[in-house]
C-alpha cells in the first residue's frame, strides 16, 4: 500500500509538472465597432466556468495563460454587448483570438450605472490607469459613485483620502489646505466661483449625473495653474457611446428634523419653489416703503423631490465619422431644519452673546447638460460641452437670547434674519484631439464661463421679548440692526489650453522612452461686484410700540413711513458698495516623460506664469475709493519619479514648487456683515510660496483591489489666514499671519473583494478603507502684520495648526451585489466618514481657539434593478445623527459655543429605461 501510494504521488507531480511545462497562450486584441475597430482599452476576458479573467491594456490587448483543453472566452466591456468563443487550446500553443465589440442595450453587469458608457467610469479601468501611468493619480468614477449612492460631486471627492467638508457650508479641505489652496476645472479647464469668498465653486452644485469621472489631483502638474497647493478637482464631463437611450427618474426625500417641524416650518416670501426669482433693489427705496417682498413668513410642507431625464444618440457620418450625442436635465429640491445654541464668549468665559438659533432651509438645484462628440476619423475628434447649474439656498434664522450690547435686563434679544441666495453657472467648452502623425498629437480646449450670485432682499429685524408680560417690540442700538440689504457677484472668465504631444522611440513596436509635452494656459477673469444696504431707522415712539414678529408687515409700511414712524436710509444715497477685480495669467509649460530603466520613469517639468491682477473698490470705509495692482512672475519646476517594484507594486516619488494667491475680496477694503460676525478685506495681502513633496507605494493585487501608501508634506512662507484683528468691532480679515507653516501627514487605502462568487452572475462583497494622519503648524507674528499693513493683531498663542484641518479622515464602506439572470440585481452599500477634531478659528484677545469636535456620519444606499427597465434605490443619511460640537478652547477650560443635529435624512426613487 505505501508503494502504491507513494508510485501514486509521483505519477500526479509528473502529470502536473508536465502539464505546467505544457500550458498554452490565448492572446489578441479587443476593439472597438463602433469606432472603427480601435483598440479597446480595460475590457474584460473571462474564461467562461471558472475565476480565470484579465483585463486588456491601453492598446486592447490580452493575454491568457491556461492548460491544454477547449474553453469559452467571454468578452465584455461596459455598455457593450457580451460575445461568447470558442477556443481550443494545445500544450505550448499559442492561439490568437481577436474581438471586436459593438455598443447595446444596457447590460446586468453593470447593474450600478444607468446608462451605457465608457471604460473610464469603472473603478477597474480607473485602477488600471492609475496603476501603468507615471503621474501619481487618483480618481472616482461614475460606477463607484453610483454603488456608494453619492448624489454631488462635493460628497464623491470627501470619499478619497486626505479630503473633508467644513460643516456647515461647501468649503472642502485637501490634506489640511482649505479653499484658497484648491483649484476646481472640468474638462481640463477652469470654473469660476460664484461666492465672493470662496476662490472654488461650491461642488455640491454639480449633480453626478453629469460626470464621466472626477479626478483629485494632489501631486502638482505644470498642466495645472500653479495657484495649487492642496489638491485639483477636475470633473470630467459625459461622453456618451450606444446606439442610443433614454432614461427619466423621479424621487423625493425628507429629514427627521424637517418631519418635527412639519406644522410649523416657516420661511420667508419672495422667492418661489423653483429657485428663481426676478425681483431686485426696488424702484426709490429711500423715498418711500416700496419694497417688493413681505417681511411675514410663509408656512412650508417641507418634503423634497427630485426628477431627472437622459437621453444619448450616436449617429454615422461617413465611412469614419460619428457624432456622439448626450443630453441631461434634472431638478432637485430638499428642506432641512437644525436648532441649537451659538455664542461669542470671553476668555474667562463670561457670554457676549447667547442665543439659542433655530434655522429652516429650502434649497435646489437645476442642472442641464449638452455635449456633442464628434469624431470625424481616428485621428481627429472634436467636441462641445454645455453646462448650466442653478443653485439656490432660502434660510430663515431666529435667534433668541442675549447681547452685551443690548441692555434690557426685562428682555430677550430676538434677531430674524431671511436670506435668498441664487447662484447661476453657465459653461461652454470647445475641445479638440488631433493625431497629427504617428508621433506628434495635438489637444486644446477653449472655453467662456459665466456665473451670478445674487442675494436679493436679504431681511434682518431685531426684536424684544418681554418675558413677563410676552410680548414683543423693534429694538435697535444702530440703525444696522433693522436692514435689508442686496448683493450681486458678475464674473466672466475666458480660459484656453494648447498642448503638442511628441512621443520618444516606437510606440507601435513597444519601444516606447516616453514623450515630451509643450504647451500654454491662458486665463481671463473679471469680476464686478456690488452690495447696497438699505437701514430702517426708528424713531422712539416706533420703538415702543408692540409688534407680532410674524406680521411685521403691520409695522413696516407706507402709511407708518408717511407717519414718520421710521426712516430709510443707506451708506451713499443710492450708490452701492463696490469692488472689481481683474486676473490675467499667461503661462508656457513643458513636460519630459522619459522611461530611464525598464522599471524607472520620470516626468521633469516646468512652468511659467506672468500673473497680474487689480482691485478697485468704493465703500463705506473707503468713499472715495482705492485701487491696487500687483503682477508677479512664477518659475515652477516639478518632479515625479515611478520605480515598478514588480508587475503589481509601484514605488513613487513627486516634488514640486507652487504659490498661493488671494483673492479680489481679501484685497478689497470691503466689509461684510453677518449675525455673529463681520469681514472686512487687507489691501496689502500678497501671495504664499509652497513647496510639496510625496512619496507614495502602491500594490494591486488584483484588477479591482488596491493597496496604497503615500507620505506627504507642505511647506508654505508667508501663510495666509483669516484672523480676527484689534478693532472697535473684532472684525476679521485677511493677513500673511507668519514667515512660515507647514503640513505632514500618511495617507493610506486599500480595496478588497471580500469574497466574489460566480463570474457570470455577479455575487460579491467588497470592501474599501482611506484614512489620513496629518500635522499642520504655522507660525503667528504680530510684528510681522503691523509692519506689513495698517492692521493690528492680538491672538493668544504665537502659533497654532492650519484652519479646517483635521489630524485624521477616515472613510470606509461595505458593499454587496448581486445579479440574476432576468436582468435584475441588488447592491447595497454602507459608508462611514469620521474626521476628528479641526480647528475652525485662531483665538484671539487671550480667548482660546475655536474647535469643531470630532464627528462621524454612517450613510447606507440601497439599490435595485426589477427587470431591464426599472429600477428602485432607497437612501438613508446620517444615519447615527451625531450632534456636530464648537467649543472654545478658553485657558480654564472648553466652552461650548455652537452645537446641533442635522437629523437623518430618507430618500426614494425611481428609474425607468425607455
């Protein structure tokens, strides 16, 4: 029996050895019909019946080691039909197997997007990139961003490492560097901001349904404005490929906070449900009570709803030519509610203000896009990209509680404050990609932006409450207190970009060194801004009468302004408050991508930047009016170097040279005013010098699985933040606050397929993980402000972290899916955000800085795909429903000065495919 046994086990290593020795290749190229038979690049081929799959490469090209036998192959690629073949394979042969695949309909597959589309929406074919490019990348595609339910693209970018969302408002953070670090583009090209404080348009505007994939750009390119430090966020727009469809969805979503406040949700009037309005300053306010809108809110039913409609055409021209056709509108609209307190207190702790704040929302988005791709034959292609976004935000805010200003010991201080903001963008883009020969290609982009910000008619009334007797009159101390007051942002912005392409070596052979890039970014921006207040000045006689705070209409009148009972006045008659702003940036860049060993690559490049910008302005502060101009030129080199450990790991190395510019409203002797603070800008703020260096390792150990980790650090001179300076008021402003500050940090990610079951039918849960470990530090030099501008700061300590940053983001989800046969499928995904606790404001006066405190949000997505057609997604957010903590860090301990819950948020919906 032992001889036999032992005879047996020899016979089975001969057998597999043999069989190992003998293993034939199934090679060959996939391509593309409906283009023409190009390469198709990131396609799947799976050997039918078993866990064997690879994926093609960016020339279409596979291959398959298997042992002697007949198989299936099956080709598939996203939005394309599947095609099965047979192949019969011998020991050591190599059988060529090429396929061509043509656009359908709508596959189960690929069950978590809605239409067809292109390889880069995978998170595969995003993965394969990042993996074989010698730029260090990181991107989020449509396909992820459907399986974790994300709905904007502000919520997809705070899911990759290193990035967070300032609660409360849409300023993002990349690796502790807030707004005036980060760049936003679509296409390639850049977007303005349609918040005059914010440098970055606010990217919860743009619906994910308008996005191919979003790519985060936190190592610097000398394609990129050098006005970079923390990271890029380019939106890559829709590029629509099939033979056509169209798809309408409907939902409708509510809040747990809204549902508590359901019989009593008051809002202001004037603005309607769809987010426009058409009203303005009013015809002779000052001559008369002739304002449009009633200071008397409104009663809501405060339940959200969404629709949305795709559509997606492709037609021949010619034996080469096609033109790619996709089109998108949707609305949205939702209501939140959040109540709590906010206070402004000393360093000892005593309050200078308390109130206890409750705020009703209303907000919605209108998106529409067009774009056309038009490819005229496999070496040119052009196209037009149209987007439109309006966005609009109504609040009404109550206050009630005390201010040290205010002496009335028999009452409480009662603000009202109704604020409509709207926000429209409108961006064109011309593209165009040009293979001139076989070596040399050409790209450009062209495009005209517009946007307008206006906060028409924005209400402010400050009351008593007599709490023994309960009734209510006007209080005021300055005839500011009882206002309404009007804004409108004009920004136009002319942007091109031109780049050749000279490929080193034979590409066509696979001797390929690299290439050399060589191009220019041009960008053109003027902003006209504009604010006039109007003050309703009440006479003594006014200020004792009794009022109903929800009917001040009784009060506020022309009849009562005939009396002279009050009297409407402004900052200069009926000329506004203004500033203006210029920025031309011309810039000439190159790039050297050169392969130094089989395993060593390099990118060397450089950048030139002539930048100048002006601000004009007349204000309250300055009636006369200032201008001032500065124009620098920046020389910014980059280095980025890859070291393939093996075929699955990546060793990396970037470093770079960067500056920070600020912005029209920080130069501009411009005040703004809000409940609890106000804002006034530093004509002598100028621009930060940055320096970057990151080391990164990666491994993917399969096509969907990913391992990364990156050291990174930032060093920055003459750092600028926003501080409160010594003043009768404790405005804030804008200062280089010290020479020097810096920020260091990990990032680690990884994504792993738990278990994946059945190839054909997809049963498979997955798992992915990002967290970030950082230190910011910055130096703060009182003398250095006072000799620098005609300001004057008093902070408590001598140095202090960088605002918004957090010392660590973590960001983890769980996801299932499963498919059947009959074109019906599940995913179900549960996400997870933590970010710990973050410095919002540098204390000042001896007062301890101001801290958001650690919180976490848990998210879960739900969704369902009935047959072919339709399909149902069910959402639940915030679902823990952490109360969101400010506290002042104050010597004798914390003092809690803002705090709330934003309740739990449900939605339903529905999509349907014609």
């Amino acid at each position: 029996m032992k001889f036999n046994l032992r005879f047996l086990f020899i016979a089975l290593f001969i057998c597999t050895v043999s069989i190992a020795q003998n293993k034939g290749t199934i090679s060959g190229v996939l391509t593309d019909k409906d283009m023409n038979n190009d390469p198709l690049p990131f396609a799947n081929v799976l050997i039918k019946g078993t866990n064997i799959s690879v994926n093609t490469d960016v020339d279409g090209k596979y291959s398959l080691s298997v042992n002697p036998g007949n198989y299936t192959l099956v080709f598939s690629f996203l939005g394309y039909e599947s095609v099965e073949a047979p192949v019969a394979i011998k020991g050591s042969e190599t059988v060529v197997v090429n396929q061509a695949l043509s656009s359908g309909s709508y596959t189960l597959k690929d069950v978590v997007v809605q239409a067809a589309a292109v390889s880069k929406q995978k998170e595969t074919a995003l993965l394969l990139e990042q993996k074989n490019a010698v730029d260090i990348k990181q991107t989020i595609g449509a396909q992820e961003l459907s399986r974790k339910g994300v709905g904007d693209v502000a919520a997809a970018v705070v899911k990759t490492a290193g990035v967070s969302k300032q609660e409360g408002n849409s300023n993002i953070f990349v690796r502790g560097l807030g707004d005036r670090y980060n760049s936003t583009s679509m296409n390639g090209l850049p977007i303005p901001s349609s918040d005059p404080e914010r440098k970055n348009i606010a990217l919860d505007i743009f619906s994910t349904d308008i996005v191919e994939y979003i790519s985060i750009d936190k190592v610097y390119s000398p394609r990129i404005y050098g006005d970079f430090a923390g990271g890029n966020v380019d939106i890559i727009s829709k590029d629509y490929r099939g033979d056509g469809m169209l798809e309408i969805s409907l939902g409708s979503k509510t809040n747990t906070n809204t549902l508590g406040q359901a019989n009593n949700f008051m809002l202001q009037q004037g603005p309607n449900k769809s987010g426009y309005v058409s009203y303005g300053v009013p015809n002779d306010p000052l001559s008369g009570y002739n304002f449009e809108n009633s200071l008397n809110p409104t009663k809501e039913a405060p339940f959200g709803g969404e629709f949305g409609i795709k559509a997606g055409k492709t037609f021949r021209i010619g034996e080469e030519g096609k033109i790619s056709l996709f089109g998108t509108a949707s609305f949205n609209s939702g209501y939140e509610f959040r109540e709590g307190s906010t206070k402004a207190v000393s360093a000892q702790a005593a309050e200078q203000k308390s109130f206890f704040q409750q705020k009703y929302s209303y907000n919605t988005n209108t998106t529409g896009m067009f774009n056309a791709n038009y490819r005229i034959n496999r070496n040119h292609k052009i196209g037009y990209n149209l987007l439109y976004v309006n966005s609009s935000e109504q609040t009404r805010d109550t206050y009630l509680g005390s201010d040290r200003d205010y002496d009335n010991a028999a009452a409480d201080l009662s603000i009202q404050r109704g604020t409509f903001t709207q926000n429209t963008v409108f961006i064109n883009q011309l593209l165009g990609n040009h293979k001139l020969t076989d070596k040399i290609d050409f790209n450009w982009g062209a495009s005209y932006n517009t946007v307008e910000g206006s906060m028409p008619d924005r209400i402010q009334n400050m009351l008593f409450h007599y709490r023994d007797d309960n009734y209510y009159s006007l209080a005021q101390a300055t005839i500011t207190d009882n206002q309404r007051y009007f804004q409108n942002l004009k920004e136009d912005e002319i942007a091109a970009n031109l780049a050749f392409t000279y490929k080193l070596g034979d590409s066509e052979n696979g001797n390929s060194k690299g290439k050399i890039v060589a191009g220019y970014n041009g960008k053109f921006k003027k902003r006209d801004f504009e604010a006039i207040q109007f003050n309703f000045r009440i006479t003594e006689a006014g200020l004792t009468e009794r009022v109903d705070p929800n009917n001040l209409d009784a009060f506020f009148n022309q009849q009562n302004y005939d009396n002279g009972t009050f009297s409407i006045t402004s900052f200069a008659g009926m000329t506004p408050q203004t500033y203006s702003g210029n920025q031309d940036i011309h810039a000439g860049f190159a790039n050297l991508e050169y392969k130094l060993t089989d395993k060593l690559s390099s990118v060397f490049g450089i950048r030139y930047e002539n930048i100048a910008q002006t601000v004009e302005w007349r204000t309250q502060f300055d009636a006369g009016g200032g201008i001032n101009t500065f124009e620098r030129n920046e020389f910014l080199p980059s280095l980025v170097l890859k070291y393939e450990l093996n075929e699955k790991q990546n060793l990396r190395l970037a470093a770079s040279k960067t500056y920070t510019l600020p912005q029209f409203k920080e130069r501009a002797l411009f005040v703004y005013e809000d409940v609890m603070e106000s804002k006034i800008g530093n004509p002598y703020l100028y621009p930060s010098q940055n320096y970057n260096l990151d080391i990164k390792w990666e491994m993917f150990p399969k096509s969907e699985e990913l391992l990364s980790v990156t050291a990174f650090g930032k060093y920055i001179l003459d750092p600028i933040n926003e501080v409160i300076i010594a003043s009768a008021s404790n405005d804030i402003s804008w200062v280089n606050i010290g020479d020097t500050g810096y920020a260091y940090g990990i990032e680690l990610e990884a994504r792993k397929n738990i278990f994946d079951l059945d190839e054909e039918l997809t049963n498979k849960l997955s798992f992915g993980f990002n967290a970030s470990f950082m230190k910011t530090h910055q130096d703060i030099d009182r003398q250095k402000v006072i000799d620098e501008t005609d300001l004057n700061i008093n902070l408590t300590d001598s140095s202090s972290g960088f605002t918004g940053a957090s010392d660590l983001i973590l960001n983890t989800d769980l996801s299932y899916a499963k498919n059947w046969k009959n074109d019906a499928g599940i995913i179900a995904t549960l996400s997870y955000n933590h970010y710990s606790d973050k410095l919002y404001a540098i204390g000042s006066q001896e007062k301890g800085n101001l801290v958001d405190k650690a919180m976490g949000s848990l998210d879960f997505v739900f969704k369902t795909k009935l047959n072919k057609k339709l399909g149902i997604d069910f959402g639940a957010r915030n679902i823990l429903n952490p109360e969101f903590k400010r506290v002042q860090e104050n010597a004798g301990g914390d003092v809690l000065v803002f705090n709330y819950k934003k309740g739990v948020t449900f939605g339903l919906g529905m999509n349907y495919q014609f």
